[in-house]
C-alpha cells in the first residue's frame, strides 16, 4: 500500500473534482490526502511548489495540473472509453476526438473560469457586481456547450472525458444562483448537468473525508 500514488485533493475544488473523477474512472487506486486550502500539508508543498490543488505523487513523478491528471490516470486504464475509442495506448495527438476536447477543455480553464471566478467573487475584483461575467459566461455555455448536447454529452452519445473536466466548473457557475440558473432556456444544458450530478462516479468522489495529517491512517480511494 506504500507504493500506492499520494492525491492531494480538496472536495470542493472543481480542478481536484475532475482529477478524482478520472481517477476513479480508471480504477486506479491511490491514497487520497484531503488538504485545508489555508493550511497545506508541507508535503505537499515540497512536492509541488505552487501550492495547489490536486498533486499527484507517483514514485518519482509529481503531476500538479488537474487535466495532467486525468489523462495520466485514464491513459493507464480508461474502461469508460474516456478518451475516444481508438485511444487505448496510443498517441494523444492521432485522436482527433482528444485533440478537440483539450480545446474545449482549454476553453472551459481559460475563458469561462475567468468569467465563473468574476461573477462568484466580484469584491476580489473591484467589481459592483457579477452579471456582466454572469452574462458572458452564460454566452461561452450557449455557443459552445448547448449545441453540442444535442446528442446527451459533449461529444456524442456517451460521457468523454470532455464532460468530466468541464462539468464541475458547470456545477459550480449552476449553484451560484440556482433560481437564476434553472430559468435559463438551456434545456440541453439542465439535462446534461442533472445527469452529472446524479452519476453515481460523481457522487462517490464527493464524499467527505477529514482533512489530511501525517501520521494518520491512509484514506484509500476510489
Ligand atoms: N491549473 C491548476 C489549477 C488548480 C487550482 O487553482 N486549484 C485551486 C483550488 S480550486 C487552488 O489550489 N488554489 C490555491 C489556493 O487556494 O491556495 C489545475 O488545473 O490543477
């Protein structure tokens, strides 16, 4: 159990969110280490420097970005067909079905996470108010993410990788004003973002764990 990889993992941070879920995905097993943002483990901290959330620690590998994360662990063993089909132990940059949803992911991490982080918190950014992020965030979701739910998922008829990296920001923009949210003519949107929800992978990575001390014993996951 030693040599299993080391997450550490904050529940409610949407970036850890979607390395558990591709973890959990893969079936890999790992010792999950619930971190308190204001107080990170040092371990941690030695680990990777930049102090934040998720880090894997592997042997000698450290892997702190989130989408790092989920490729590594589903490139070793993606029974979901996560990463398109043909994937399987191949080159990442021969799967034009990979290559679209890192753009997208891309996407989600640069556009949409700015306008998400404007509209929750507009004090930290000198703003009266959120709705003009609110707003331009809801139009990134109603050009790129609507039409393509036509189908149920992001790309096509079954959940990819796409769906797991990019629905917890979804969640997290969803739950900053339900009412608002849910009066939105977003049909395929609601559905899709339902269904995340009551997925039984997504509701295995939010369970609650206690913060994370040397010396305790190891939290097993998934
Ligand atoms: N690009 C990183 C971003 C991770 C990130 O910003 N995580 C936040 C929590 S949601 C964090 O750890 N922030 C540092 C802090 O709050 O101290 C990734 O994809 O892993």
């Amino acid at each position: 159990m030693d040599t299993l990889p080391i997450l550490y993992s904050f529940r409610r941070c949407p970036y850890a969110m979607r390395a558990r879920l591709a973890i959990a995905a893969s079936q890999q097993a790992c010792q999950l280490r619930e971190v308190v943002l204001r107080n990170k483990p040092q371990e941690m901290l030695e680990a990777s420097p930049k102090a934040t959330v998720p880090v894997l620690v592997a042997g000698d590998q450290v892997i702190d970005e989130s989408l790092d994360i989920m490729l590594w662990a589903l490139q070793r063993n993606d029974p979901l067909g996560l990463l398109g089909a043909e994937s399987a132990g191949s080159d990442q940059t021969s799967n034009p079905v990979l290559t679209s949803m890192l753009d997208l992911i891309e996407q989600c991490d640069n556009v949409f996470k700015r306008h998400l982080d404007r509209y929750k918190y507009p004090q930290r950014y000198d703003l009266v108010t959120g709705e003009n992020d609110r707003d331009a965030a809801a139009q990134w979701l109603l050009t790129e993410l609507e039409p393509r739910l036509q189908g149920g998922y992001l790309f096509g008829s079954t959940l990819m990788l796409a769906d797991l990296a990019i629905a917890p920001f979804v969640r997290q923009y969803a739950h900053t004003d339900k009412d608002w949210f849910a009066a939105q003519p977003w049909p395929a949107l609601h559905a899709w973002l339902a269904e995340f929800l009551n997925l039984s992978l997504f509701n295995q990575i939010m369970e609650k764990y206690p913060a994370w001390h040397q010396g305790m014993p190891r939290v097993l996951f998934p």
